[in-house]
C-alpha cells in the first residue's frame, strides 16, 4: 500500500511553454501533498504544500504564479510550470500523506528539460 | 528555519569497509528519517527514528538518534556495491510532518 505515481516520467519542453506534472495516490486518499524540486547532485527543496481543496502554501522564494498547483481532490495534485524556462529545468518529485501528522509516500520524480 | 548538515558529502570506499554518514542540527526534530535515492527515482525510506537515543537495525545499516533529537548518524557495516546511493536524512518538524532535508550523502561503494 501507500503508492505514489507522477506522470510523466519525464518531459522535455521549448521555452516560454507550459508543463503539467501530476501526482496521485494510488491506494489512499491523500488529504495532503508536497512539491519538492531537485537539482543535479542536491537534496531535495520543498516548493510548496497543498491541501485537497485549499490554496497550496508555498515556500519563501517560490513564485506561485509560475509554479500553479491544484489539489483537486483527495487522490490528485498537479504542479503547472507556467511560462517554463531552462532554468527550471529539474528533477521535480511529489509526496502524499493520508493527513498532517503522517508519514509522506513519495513519487518517482519527474526530469523536467527545457529548451 | 530549522537546517540539517549531513556529512560527508560525498563518499568512495571499497566493498567491504565500513562507513558512518552524521546528520546534524542545531534544532530538536519530533523524529528523523532517512532515505536512500537512486538516480532518476523518488527516495525511498529506509528507517524512522522517534526517541532519543534510539537505535534501529536495518540490516547491515545502523541509524542512531542522538539523546537530544537534534542529531543522527547512519552506519554501515561491510559495504556492497549495492549500497551505492544518495543517501538523505529529514528531520520531522514537531508541528506536523513538514520535512527538512539534509544536503545528501553521494555513498559510492567499489567491487
């Protein structure tokens, strides 16, 4: 139990476009889900935090209208890069917990390129 | 903020050796878990530490808590190439589960 997928897997992209990357939680509803980004050899940075059906809590220093993320519902959240450029070309990985308070599960990250 | 060192940074041994990889705060964490990343792969959780002072086996991998919940240590017995990894230590924050990475462990063991 305690699954968690991203699509896609990868994805390379032109600038100026933007990405969509979603996250689910296969087998538990997840009432809460994190965004982390990963650059080469480096650990791992939270983005943000979403709640399923509240505005996601962004770190300081991330732009919220550039990194859009929807927590629909309790089993998917996605993270839109908006405008995307090479610099945000990383490794973006998710995680989900059933709530505050319990362990996250995480994706299998997603290698975003652009061009 | 709370921080989280974690030394070294990076790691070349032979199969075999023995290693220890520290993961320092100066804050107190409600636990402290630590993960294993393979490249291009999510991380995966290796072991969560609760109490002060605890210790856990995990195998050839002992994980320490320190007696005051800001520090931990992972040591590894013999070294296999398939310990080869990142390994990460997060501190959980004692408001909720919120993480707080360590900068990682690039552990890569030799045949």
């Amino acid at each position: 139990g305690a699954v968690v997928s991203q699509h896609p897997s990868w994805v390379i992209c032109k600038s100026g476009t933007s990405v969509k990357i979603e996250c689910r939680s296969l087998d538990f509803q997840a009432t809460t889900m994190f965004w982390y980004r990963q650059f080469p050899k480096q650990s791992l940075m939270l983005m943000a935090t979403s709640n399923e059906g509240s505005k996601a809590t962004y770190e300081q220093g991330v732009e919220k209208d550039k990194f859009l993320i929807n927590h629909a519902s309790l089993t998917l959240s996605t993270l839109t890069v908006t405008s995307a450029h090479p610099e945000d070309s990383s490794f973006y990985i998710c995680s989900a917990a059933r709530d505050r308070g319990h362990e996250q599960f995480f994706g299998p990250g997603t290698r975003l390129t652009v061009l | 903020t709370q921080l989280l060192e974690q030394s070294p940074q990076f790691l070349s041994i032979q199969e075999g050796e023995n290693l220890t990889v520290y993961c320092n705060s100066s804050s107190v964490f409600s636990s402290l878990q630590w993960y294993r990343q393979e490249p291009g792969e999510g991380p995966v959780l290796l072991v969560t530490v609760v109490t002060g002072g605890e210790v856990k086996k995990l195998k050839r991998l002992t994980f320490q808590f320190g007696d005051a919940r800001k520090d931990s240590s992972l040591h590894i017995t013999a070294a296999q190439p398939g310990d080869t990894g990142l390994y990460l230590c997060a501190g959980v924050s004692n408001a909720g589960n919120m993480l707080t990475f360590g900068g990682g462990t690039r552990l890569m063991v030799k045949p």
